[in-house]
C-alpha cells in the first residue's frame, strides 16, 4: 500500500477502551541472520498469518523486522511463552545464528499480537552484524538498555552526522489530517536538502491497517543536538509500532487541512494515544490561519498537552513553506 493511500475511514488504538496496562513482563530482543532471499514482503506477510493466531493464544506481543539481510524480534509476554517461540525460531529454516541482543523484564510497549516492518537500507550484513555486536557488548559492559532503545538503534540507527549518534535526539511525528502530506513534505526536504530519506513498510495484523509505509528523516543542524522527522501514515496508528514508540518522540506534529472534521478526527486519536501511553509531547497544529484553530489548541490544552501553532501566512502553502514555519518551532523545543 502506498503512503499516499491513507483513508478517512476510523482505526482503533488497541485496548481502546482503558488506559495501557502496566503490568511487568519479559521482554526479549534477538537477531538472526535472514534466509529469505526474495519476495521478502510476502514472506512477513505468511509469517503474520501464522504468529497473530499461535501469539495471541500465547500471550505475546511480537515485532518483527527485516532488514540488511537480518531478521530482528522483539517479543513481550510471559517467560515460558518466549522461550518456546525461541525453541521454534531456531528451528526455523528461515533463520540462521539466532543472537539474543536484549533480555529484561519491565513494562510492556507492544499491544498487538504481531507487527511486521520491512526497512530499505543500503547497509550489507556484515556492516549490520558489527553493530549487533557492538550493541550486544554496550548491554554486557553497561547498564541495559530499555527494549525500545535496543531496537531503534539496531533498526533505525542514526545518519553518520548527526550530533548525537546514540540516538538520544529528539523525534517529531509528523502525520496528516487528509492525504499524504507528512510524506511529501518529508521527500521534498529530503531532495532540498540533500538528505537521505529511510523508506520503512509495516504489516500489522489489524484488518482495518494490514499494510503501510513509514518514512524518517535525520536532519543534524537542527537545534543543537538534530532531529529525525518520521512520517507515519493515520491507518498505522492502529499497528501498534506508532503506538510503541510514541513515548520516545518530543512531539507530534499534525498537518491540518481544510476540512475541519478530518482535523478534528485526528486530534482526538493522538489525544487518546496518548493519554494510553501516559506520554506528554508538545502538539504542533501545522497549517494555515484558517487551519490552525484556536478551538483545536483549548482541547488539546485541556488534556494537559503544550500546544503550539506553526501558522503559514500563505492561503497555500506547499511543503516548502510549511517548513518554513515548522522549523523554527522544533528548534525552540528542542
């Protein structure tokens, strides 16, 4: 699916209707070396027909990537459950050189039975492994990492020059109020600017959000420590990997429209991820005067969220002179 195929249609968080619960489980990550040579999408796709049913029945929650030639999981529930699923992945023709990278137990990120992501990455499998291996070491010698730290520095490592390559800086999730302009606006910084733009697709195992792409950006001068933009797509807010990792972004950034109810629709899914993630970004409402309304900023002020308008003085603006508007206000957060 493209990224530019998003629907106006709705999509549930999961457990949608309480807060995430809170109780402690066993979180694990691995890594194992792919032998799935070609059609890798349709083979995440089969793997997730398989695992959402046997997870669930289980009690785990499971991510799983592939890239550079490598497959990395990062599983969450009871010990028993994730020591069997380890028995069969070593067992897996699929799999070869299984390496446990990350074991703790502690709160649970993941609260869907299965999600897939496949990252575009023009780095091999050995310079892959090197960075395993160096992670594997860091969690040894150092004190553990959280699982979510583990899996994006292994899965979305930062550009060679970024300030801050532990990739402690700060993240925007950029998403859009109607049609694919987080993602355009993101390819059009991306060619200006020169950078490398990271391509992800993700297969989640919700009916309503089966498949979707989602997109980052590093960019260095920005503020003192550089950024990374991440372009989700609405429909991937039911997948669960926004859900995860929205904790670790300093803000959301919603690119408005001029249709109000899609605006209006939008607020109160990022109001109520999270308000289940118990997580406090800053809201960026992106857009035009006309866009960007006070109304909008008294509700997401009224959940206790900071607000703050990047307003365009063009009655159409293109990307470029959204960001215009946008940049200045990341540079002051951060």
């Amino acid at each position: 699916m493209s990224s530019a195929d998003q629907d106006s249609s709705a999509t549930h968080w999961p457990d949608s209707a309480s807060e995430v619960p809170l109780q402690v489980v066993s979180r694990l990550i691995y890594a194992s070396l792919s032998k799935v040579d070609e059609h890798v999408l349709d083979e995440m796709r089969r793997i997730r027909d398989h695992a959402v049913v046997h997870n669930q029945a289980a009690g785990l929650r499971v991510a799983l990537l592939h890239m550079s030639g490598w497959f990395v999981e990062w599983i969450e529930g009871p010990e028993a459950g994730i020591r069997a699923l380890l028995d069969r992945v070593a067992q897996d023709p699929r799999h070869q050189g299984l390496q446990v990278v990350h074991h703790s137990r502690g709160k649970p990120r993941l609260f869907r039975p299965w999600i897939g992501s496949i990252v575009q990455s023009d780095e091999g499998p050995t310079a892959f492994a090197r960075r395993l291996f160096a992670l594997q070491d860091r969690q040894v010698r150092q004190s553990a990492l959280e699982p979510a730290s583990v899996w994006l520095r292994l899965c979305s490592p930062p550009a060679v020059d970024m300030p801050l390559t532990d990739g402690a800086f700060p993240r925007a999730m950029l998403l859009s109020a109607q049609g694919a302009q987080a993602f355009e606006l993101l390819q059009t910084l991306a060619a200006q600017l020169k950078r490398p733009l990271v391509c992800r697709r993700f297969a989640g195992a919700a009916d309503a959000a089966r498949d979707v792409e989602s997109d980052y950006l590093d960019l260095p001068a920005l503020g003192q420590t550089g950024w990374r933009l991440v372009a989700n797509a609405r429909k991937g807010l039911a997948m669960g990997m926004a859900h995860a990792f929205l904790p670790d972004h300093a803000a959301v950034v919603l690119l408005l429209s001029d249709d109000a109810a899609r605006n209006q629709h939008l607020v109160d899914r990022v109001l109520a991820a999270n308000q289940q993630v118990h997580h406090v970004p800053v809201i960026v409402g992106l857009g035009t005067h006309d866009q960007v309304t006070p109304a909008l900023q008294e509700q997401v002020e009224r959940q206790g969220l900071p607000w703050v308008a990047a307003r365009s003085p063009l009655r159409r603006p293109d990307a470029m002179d959204l960001w215009a508007v946008l940049q200045p206000v990341l540079a002051q957060i951060a």
